[in-house]
C-alpha cells in the first residue's frame, strides 16, 4: 500500500510553493516528518546520501584552503558558555539544557561551538609558529527556535560544517573572511547551483560575539530570504575571553585574531530542493545526486535473463567513469519506475530493451529538459560531459530566476509593493550601526521585512535620505522577507 501511494506523485504545483515542498521532501523520501517533536525531522537515506555529498565537496574545498577536521564533544559546561559576555546574550535563549546532575557542571547542547573549541586552542596555541590554526568540524547543532519550525528551512537541529580559525594578525583574519565568501561562491553556487548575495549584517544583527557578520542570503522561490553560510570576524572578543595567546616573533605575548564560518548543509539542501525542482518532483545537481544515472531494463519472461545481463555490463562500464549508477531492476512497471526515479530527482535515465541492444544505442532521459536521445554504448563516457552540463543548466536557470529580483525603491509604498510581489528592496537607509535600529524596527513591523545589511564587497554610495526617517541616508541597503 506504501509504495502504490509514494507513486501517486505530487498533487500540489510549485506555485504553492509552501505544500509543495512539504510533499515533495516527503515523497521523494528525503525526511519523514512524523517524528512528533517540534522542530525535529528524519532524514531518510535518499537525502542523507545527498547531504553526505554535500559535505564531501564542501569539505575538500576546505582542506584544499589549509582547514583540517575535528571533532569535538556535543555539550558545552555552562562556565565555558559564560566566558563572552555577547554570546551568551545572544545565545542563551537558543539553548537548550539538560538538567542538572548533582555535583557536576550545568551542560548545554551546542547551538554552535566556540566556547567548547577556544579552551582547547589556549592549550593547543603557543606561539607564532602555531599559527595559522584552521580547523573544522562537521557537527549537528541544537537551537532552541521559538518561531514555526519548517523541514531543513528552519529546524531545532541542524547538520553543518563550522570552522573556526585564527591568526595572528587582524589583516589575516579580514582576508579569512573574504576567503569564506569565495568557499560559498565555488561550492553552493558554482556547484550547487545556488545564486546569493553576500551582506554585511547591520550591528544589530550580527554574530553575537563577532565584530561583523556577512550572511549568504538566498532568494526562495517563494520570495523569501533563507540565510546560507554566514561568516564572522571575531576579531579578539573570544580570544581575550579564552586565554588565547601567541609569543610573537619578538617574545612578547599577543592574543590571535578569529574568524569562524558556518555552512549548514541541511539548510542548503533545503535551498536545493526548493530552487530546483519542479512540479514533478526534485532536481538534484549531478555533482550530489546520490544516484546520477538510473539504468532501467525493459523485459519481458521471454528475454529477462539477456537484457539483465547485458544491463549489468553497462552498469560496469558507467562505474568504470567513476559515476553513481544502479539498475532498478524491480517488479514494477517501466512507467512506474520512470515516474519513481523523476520525483526523486535522478538526473538521467537510461533505458535498455531489446530494441536498444540491437542498435547499441540507449534511450537517454534527462531530468531537468525532460528530453529523450539516443546515446551509443561505445559512447557511454560522454555521460561525464552531460553531467557536467545539466549543472550548469541548473545554475543558469537559478541564476536567471535572480535576475530583476531587485528592485529600488524610493518611498514606502515602492517598498511595501516589492516585498509583496516576492522581491528584495534596494533602498536608502540612514545608518545600519545601532542609530538605524528603530528605521529597522518600523520597516518590520510595518512590511513584516527585514534590513538585511549592505553588500558585502562593493561599497554603494548613497546619496538620498533614508527610506523611513529622512535623515541622510549613510548606506544602501537590501530589504526582504525573512524565514
Ligand atoms: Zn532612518
């Protein structure tokens, strides 16, 4: 009965776009979201496959870039926690505690793990010649998250990747940050497909603990901003508070200068499904597909045992390419099987009858186009090619999604039309250190949007006078709604 429902497909278009992707992660199997604990969701083998290929990219990307991997432990002591004064401010109401032992210290789940990593670089860090220290860690984080929970969108756990660095100069540090940007720019957008734009945080919406804060943020398609890899310059605020010291080349001791990173897979994945896919189901980028060529064999009693053998030969040669294949080789119809691997986004399809191993030529489907060719089998290799291009179809056609997404606006009304009609403002704005706060607040209670900060690595002149309060405008900032 499971199955013969899972094959129903999906009964809600994109346009809905808030259904949609409920039934679609559901559906194509990527989360079961009957665990009945807010904020909490399975995450079934068809999407751990594709987080785990995530994280292979990300992860080399890293370790090409200096980073080596760590573990460290899931609980916090509450002292340690303490130690900065701003990120404990601005974190504890994120926390969640486990209750007390009698004589042991108070432990908190990590909602992300500077305080835990810091004690143990004052132990690791000596001197000059330890630096730079650049470490990660792939971990799940737990934030206690007040506002409506949505499926990998905004969850009380997620799966990340944070490394945590340090240098020993503040210049270092700076060009870490910009480093981080272009790690998100070659692995979720030229990878992953995933267009975003960097913004610098205005100071009330900063890291709590870091100096500046720049977010990745990234268009849903239903006109919502998702926040994607943030980094942080943390300047010496942690340092300090952790004992974090070098000898420097002339005996004397400095405290390093730190920066951290975050990219939370899960929430990727859920910009992935959402920017990609369509009204049959996902759309996953080659490069992360768990599955990147689905082979379905075509046969009757007659002919069975030939066609299978044959099928696993070409299944051979298409691993021989280093590529992720299988033969679905079940009970049901072929129909079925095509419409199955669809909603499951498998980037292509290849069908093998009798009729196909006559010609030695293959029926080729292609996920995305939804077009069917022939391919020869003495040309199976041009796959990688294919797989290459799909990507980068994918990436254009979010790209192009981007595109006259933003739009100025000189008066409030011009504000209030574009964030209705699903688009992010480009407005003047008097100031985004703490004397822009209350323009800030008036623009969210009255729009339901959000300042989401200046772009990070262009300065924008402004010329005009803030949006809201008609002071002269010192930035030009982006406006939108928010998860
Ligand atoms: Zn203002």
């Amino acid at each position: 009965m499971k199955n013969k429902k899972s094959q129903e497909g999906l009964t809600f278009k994109k346009e809905n776009f808030s259904e949609w992707y409920s039934q679609l992660i559901t559906k194509a199997e990527v989360t079961d979201l009957r665990y009945s604990v807010k904020g909490f969701v399975v995450i079934r083998p068809w999407g751990a496959m594709a987080i785990e290929n995530m994280y292979k990219l990300y992860e080399e990307e890293l370790q090409k870039k200096g980073h080596k991997p760590t573990f460290f432990p899931t609980l916090i002591p509450e002292k340690n926690f303490k130690k900065e004064a701003t990120h404990v401010k601005g974190f504890s109401p994120d926390v969640f505690w486990l209750e007390k032992i009698k004589g042991e210290d108070k432990l908190a789940l990590r909602p992300t793990s500077e305080t835990a990593m810091y004690q143990m670089y004052s132990l690791w860090i000596r001197s000059h010649r330890d630096l730079p220290l650049k470490i990660y860690q792939r971990a799940n984080v737990f934030r206690y998250e007040t506002k409506a929970t949505r499926p990998l969108i905004r969850a009380r756990e997620f799966y990340w990747i944070e490394a945590h660095d340090c240098f020993t100069t503040e210049k270092e540090a700076h060009a870490q940050v910009q480093e981080d940007i272009q790690t998100t720019e070659k692995i979720m957008h030229q990878k992953f497909g995933i267009p975003f734009l960097a913004m610098k945080r205005p100071q009330w919406d900063k890291f709590a603990g870091a100096e500046y804060t720049i977010g990745s943020d990234v268009l849903m398609p239903d006109g919502k901003i998702i926040q994607q890899p943030s980094t942080h310059f943390l300047g010496q605020h942690f340092s300090k508070a952790f004992n974090v010291k070098f000898k420097n080349q002339n005996g004397k001791q400095e405290y390093v200068w730190q920066t951290c990173y975050g990219p939370a897979i899960s929430r990727i994945l859920a910009s992935v499904v959402s920017m990609h896919g369509d009204d049959k189901g996902l759309i996953i980028p080659f490069c992360i597909s768990p599955i990147q060529i689905i082979i379905i064999p075509i046969f009757s009693k007659d002919n069975k045992n030939k066609i299978l053998k044959e099928t696993i030969k070409i299944k051979i040669k298409i691993e021989s390419l280093g590529l992720k294949t299988e033969i679905d080789a079940s009970e049901k119809r072929p129909g079925e099987k095509y419409h199955e691997w669809e909603l499951k986004g498998v980037p292509f399809r290849l069908e093998i009858g009798e009729k196909e191993l006559k010609e030695k030529k293959l029926t080729l489907f292609t996920r995305d186009s939804g077009e069917k060719e022939k391919i020869a089998i003495s040309k199976l290799s041009q796959l990688k090619k294919l797989g290459e291009d799909f990507d980068k179809r994918l990436k254009t056609k979010a790209d192009n999604f981007m595109k006259g997404k933003i739009a100025d606006c000189k008066t409030k009304q011009e504000l209030k039309n574009t964030i209705k009609n699903k688009k992010i403002a480009r407005v003047n704005f008097c100031s985004t250190d703490k004397t822009g706060e209350k323009c800030a607040e008036i623009i969210e209670k009255e729009i339901g949007a959000e300042i989401r900060g200046t772009l990070a690595n262009k300065k924008e002149k402004s010329t005009g006078r803030c949006i809201i309060c008609n002071k002269p405008a010192k930035e030009i900032v982006y406006v939108g709604k928010s998860y």
